[in-house]
C-alpha cells in the first residue's frame, strides 16, 4: 500500500479506499481524497482471485485497526460483488463512504449497497435527491474537477470541441447533422485513447466551446446485471465541470440534473441537432455572449465544485454525521439483488472450488426473511448457471488459445 503527500499543514484524517482494481480513475479518486485524508488503497479484485472474499474482508478490517482509520470509502461501480453483506461486516467503529460516479445506470443496485454506509457521494445530482429521499445521507461528487482543470492565457483557435465516445447513443445522428450543416467538431480522445489529463486541459483551453451529450448507450441486463425499464436516460456528464473550471464555454444536451447545478443560461441546452446548431452558430457569432457565458459557468465551478471545495465539505459532513447515532434503517433485499451479487461472487472465485462452495453456503445461511423453498430454489437456479458459465468459460478459453 502506498501513502500519497498530503500538502496540508494540519494533522489529516486516515482511511482506506477500497477499489475493484488499478485504473486511471483510481488515481484520479486517491488525488481528490489525499486533499483531506491520508489515504491508504487497498485493490479488492487481485485479493479476490488469490484468497476470496472472506480473506480479502478480513485484512480490511486489518488495516482499519493497523492503520488508526477513521473511514472507509468504497469505490466499486460495476462491480457487485461488494454488497451490502460485504459492506456490512466491515469494522462498525468505522464510518463507511459509498462512492459512485455511475450511479444514474446503477442506482437500483447501488442503493441497497448502500444502506449499510453513513454517506453516499455521487457524481449524478439527481440521485443525491434519490439517496436522501431513502434516508441515507449523500452529497454531491464530481470526479474531474481537481485544481489541474485551469484557465491558460492561450488563443482560442478551435471552434468546437468533443471529448469521448462518438458512438454513443444518439450522437452519430449529430455528429451526421453537423457534416450536413458544414459544422466542424474536433473530436478529441477518439473511443478509448484517452487523453493525459495536461493534453485534455490543452485541448478544452483551445477551444471555444465544448460540446456534452446526455443520452447513455444503450441499456439493457448486461448492465451490471441491472434490471432497466428504458433503453436510454439522460445522465449528466463531467464534461460540463470540465470544461467549466478552464473557463471554456459549454452546451449540452438536455438533462434535468443540470439546473440542479447552474443557472439559467450558464450551459445551453439542446434537445436535436438542429438546436445544438443552432447554439454553436449563435455564440460562435458573439463574442461577447462567448465571453459571458463562459465566465459566469467558470464562477459557478471554482466556487462550488473545485476538489477542494467539495472535499472541505466532505469532511464537514463526516465530522457531523460523527455526532449523530447510527442509522438503523430496514431494507428488505430483494430476491434479484441476491442472485447479482452472488454469481458476482462466483465468477471471481470459480477457479478456486472451496471458495464457490464457502459462498454458497455464506449466501444460504444469510439468506434472512427468505423462507427455505424460495431459498433451495434460487439454489437450484444458480447452479444450473454456474454450470453454463463453467461450459462458456472453457469453450472461449479453447476458442481464444493460439493453434
């Protein structure tokens, strides 16, 4: 485990961080956490695959008492094996963090995760109306907002920029509009060649306006599992924040989270491609109204959304949810959330036969308020799966090893 510098003069707060594995955002998520806490990572799924879950809870409540940690902050998106049973038997002396970044996708699943922390920070607005509105206390998190996203004196030469996927969703139906229309759009960070964070804060401090989608792709059961009742929502995106805090101006599609943000007029909204058209031409045609637009959407961020305004609020809640009793909330776990979480389980351990088995008898005799028909009968069912993910397994294995 590593300790990031922490440049505060004063005496920090300890946690631990746990994460599903390595990434790019990982590292984004320990920066934005080091500005009030020391910080100590652990990497669940290489613990998972070597010793299961039961070890890997273990030596988290391990650290917690090594280390002296006031919190634990679980970052696992997309990643339903950490459940509230998991959470649930983490050290009680602990305050426990839910962090999500997708929860307007995983909400459903997420939100049971949940009931057993102290405090949800999510980067969707809307679902901290979601989470209070269940009792549980959330603030809002964004994660591309540290201090790195800066103005620089350069000339805007670029008209519009996009940053991202450009398959997504609708967005082809755009991007074929603005070819008609003779509309140029840099795109930047084509598909998955993601752009250093320097490279990405150049390119948004080149460009006149930047250009946010709402619409998610396409949503169905190979989403986390999650059961969804319509293909596409209207999530908001870091983009916004992003390019806000470079002092470049912003227009998005429509999403309703917006407003819960900014004012009106902060970030242009668009519903079709002849609007969002229609927006680029008219400020692309006005300086001054650039120029405005783009100050009043920079103000808003550094005041309220910049790293270190939203981690001095963290920890002013941490500290007031200390002085406040337990919450002894009851959520009733649905039969649907127990089959994610535990083939989740079970497709990180289904090389070790004693850690399938230990789960399956852990879930049987946690299965509290399910009565033992309905609980030999889910039994039944993930076995018969757990036999066709076996058979899927060694056939891609056959199919993918080199002649």
């Amino acid at each position: 485990m590593s300790m990031p510098d922490h440049s505060s003069t004063r005496e920090a707060q300890i946690c631990i961080l746990l994460l599903k594995s390595k990434t790019r955002w990982a590292d984004q998520l320990i920066r934005k956490l080091s500005l009030e806490f020391l910080v100590f990572p652990i990497y669940a799924l290489p613990q998972i695959r070597e010793y299961g879950f039961g070890t890997l809870l273990k030596n988290l409540n391990q650290e917690i008492v090594r280390r002296g940690a006031g919190c634990v902050f679980f970052s696992v998106d997309f990643f339903p094996s950490i459940d509230v049973r998991f959470i649930q038997g983490v050290d009680p002396s602990v305050k426990k963090v839910f962090v999500t970044f997708d929860d307007c996708i995983l909400h459903p699943f997420n939100s049971i995760s949940a009931a057993r922390c102290d405090l949800v920070l999510t980067a969707d607005p809307i679902s901290v109306l979601k989470y209070q509105e269940k009792g549980i206390p959330a603030e809002y998190f964004p994660l591309e907002s540290s201090a790195e996203y800066k103005p620089a004196e350069v000339r805007k030469k670029q008209g519009v920029l996009f940053f991202g996927v450009r398959t997504k969703g609708n967005r082809p139906k755009y991007f074929e509009y603005f070819r008609e229309r003779g509309i140029t759009v840099k795109v930047a960070g084509v598909d998955s060649n993601f752009l250093s964070l320097d490279d990405l804060v150049q390119e948004i401090n080149s460009a006149k306006i930047v250009l946010n989608f709402s619409q998610t792709d396409r949503l169905d059961a190979s989403v986390s599992d999650v059961f969804h009742a319509y293909d596409k929502l209207l999530q908001f995106k870091g983009r916004i924040i992003e390019a806000a805090l470079c002092r470049t101006a912003c227009i998005s599609e429509y999403s309703p989270a917006i407003p819960l943000l900014f004012r009106k007029g902060e970030v242009p909204m668009f519903r079709n491609p002849e609007e969002c058209v229609q927006i680029i031409e008219e400020l692309l045609s006005d300086d001054d109204e650039l120029k405005d637009v783009a100050s009043r959407l920079y103000d808003t961020a550094i005041q309220q959304f910049e790293d270190s305004v939203i981690m001095t609020n963290v920890s002013r809640v941490l500290r007031r949810l200390g002085t406040e009793a337990k919450d002894t909330r009851i959520v009733i776990i649905p039969s649907q959330y127990n089959k994610i979480a535990l083939r989740g389980r079970l497709k990180q351990v289904f090389t070790k036969p004693s850690e399938v088995i230990k789960e399956l008898c852990d879930w049987y005799l946690s299965s509290g308020g399910a009565t033992h028909p309905s609980r030999l009968s889910m039994l039944g069912r993930t076995l018969i799966w757990f036999v066709y993910f076996l058979t899927k397994e060694r056939i891609q294995k056959w199919t993918s090893a080199p002649e």
